[in-house]
C-alpha cells in the first residue's frame, strides 16, 4: 500500500466530498466544514493553507460558529497542512480530544472470517438507530442526539450510504456500531464499533466487524477505514488494517 497515495485518494474523495443529511456542506479554497443543523455535530472536515494565515482562518471559523451559536470540531491528520494548526487551535481555546490512529484496509487482501449473523440486528428506523445511539452513550457519555438525527436523516434519504448494526441481549443494546459508503468513492468507514462495559471479551466488536468487512467486499469498496481507539487498534490490525496518519480532534471552546 502507498500510504501517500492513499492519503491524497481520501483527502479527495472523503474529507472534501462528505455527506450534508442533517446539515449544509461548504466549501472554501482554504476548507471544507459541514454545518450540522444541531448545536454539536458541525466540522471542519478538509483544508490546506499557508502557515502564515493559520491563526487568521482559525479566528475566522469561530467567529462563523458562534454567530450560529455552534460547537464544532476541527479535525487534523498528521498529513495535514499547515503544521502549526495544533499549536494555533490551543492557543484560541481549543480543546484537545485523543488521537487515534487512522488505519487502512486494501479489501481486495482482506481475509474473510465466519461470524454468526443471527447475532446481529440491522436497524433502519428511529427506535433502532436509538438503541445504537444509547450504546455510544453509555459507552463515552457526552450529548449524541446530533449523531442520532445525522443517522436516522441519512437511513431515511439516502438507505444505501449507511447500515447500523446492533447487537442485544435480553432485550437490551450492548453493541452498536455502523459502515458507511459515499456515493463513488473507493472508500467505506466503520464507525461507533462500542460495547458496553459489562458485556466487553464476548467477541461482539470482532462480530461486527468482520460483519462490516465482509459488506464492504461485497458491495465492491476498495479501501475500509478506520479511526481506531489504543483499544481497538490491535484487534484491526490483525485484520490487516495499516496506520496511515494519526488523527486528533479539537473541540472549540464554550461561548
């Protein structure tokens, strides 16, 4: 894998090109930002610019947000361009989320591994996609109704960009986790991939992701991607998934 090239394949055909259901896409020379119709929800998705105008565009994005009374977050990959915009976004308030690693699996080399699927529930409607939501919940905490409407907006407009995946017992939610596809792209991510604490070792993160790779294949994606957690890291790996750059988060401060 040339992880340059497919650096350069997703910054065109994912961070510039994403999905707008449930908000507005736009674009500038400078960058690429979806504005969510929630308060959380919204991001800078894709940029590039010179070093020399990071701390201008920075305060020019804060001043758009807060005039709409927004959260968002900026996203960088150690790829990006200009370097100092980590540096620029904490000195203007920024919170700093984790990094993660965003890794990369060739489908066409991926191994298929038998996973039971009578153990796993694909969701469609609102009660559903509820359910997948409450896992996210317990599982990190924090306000997930902009991830709830952005879900149930895209399974509702366009079905084919997006399947949710849950698994229960008794009754109740304990996985949840979803794949999506952007119109012509060679790319597929998985997303949410969480287990609530009591029910973590079971082997349902594994179940749903091989579920996942599995539907990629066969709907034809190339490339399957992930922002994979130090947790979920070694598990993806040795499904032949590769680092490709190291993503962090930045949520902008509170007005």
């Amino acid at each position: 894998m040339n992880k340059a090239d497919v650096m350069q394949e997703y910054n065109e055909f994912e961070r510039k090109l994403i999905n707008s259901f449930n908000g507005a896409k736009e674009s500038d020379s400078n960058l690429t930002k979806f504005v969510s119709k929630d308060r959380h929800g919204s991001y800078i998705s894709f940029f590039n610019f010179d070093e020399s105008r990071t701390e201008s565009i920075v305060r020019e994005q804060l001043a758009y947000f807060d005039e709409r009374n927004l959260c968002f977050e900026w996203k960088t990959y150690s790829t990006d361009v200009p370097s100092n915009i980590g540096e620029v976004l904490l000195a203007n308030g920024f919170k700093q989320e984790e990094s993660e690693s965003f890794m990369v699996l060739e489908l066409a080399k991926a191994v298929d591994e038998p996973f039971d699927d009578l153990l796993i529930t694909e969701v469609t409607d609102s009660k559903g996609i509820r359910d997948a939501i409450r896992v996210q919940e317990q599982v990190w905490g924090g306000d997930f109704e902009w991830q709830y409407h952005y879900l149930l907006n895209l399974k509702q407009y366009s079905p084919e960009s997006v399947s949710i995946y849950v698994v229960y017992v008794d009754n109740l939610p304990v996985t949840s986790a979803w794949l999506t596809f952007n119109g012509s792209s060679p790319f597929a991510g998985i997303w949410g991939g969480s287990t609530v604490k009591e029910h973590r070792g079971k082997g349902f993160y594994s179940l749903l992701l091989n579920k996942r790779i599995a539907e990629a294949k066969s709907r034809g994606a190339k490339y399957l991607i992930i922002d994979a957690s130090d947790m979920s890291k070694p598990i993806v790996a040795k499904r032949g998934f590769e680092v490709v750059a190291i993503t962090t988060g930045y949520t902008s401060p509170s007005r």
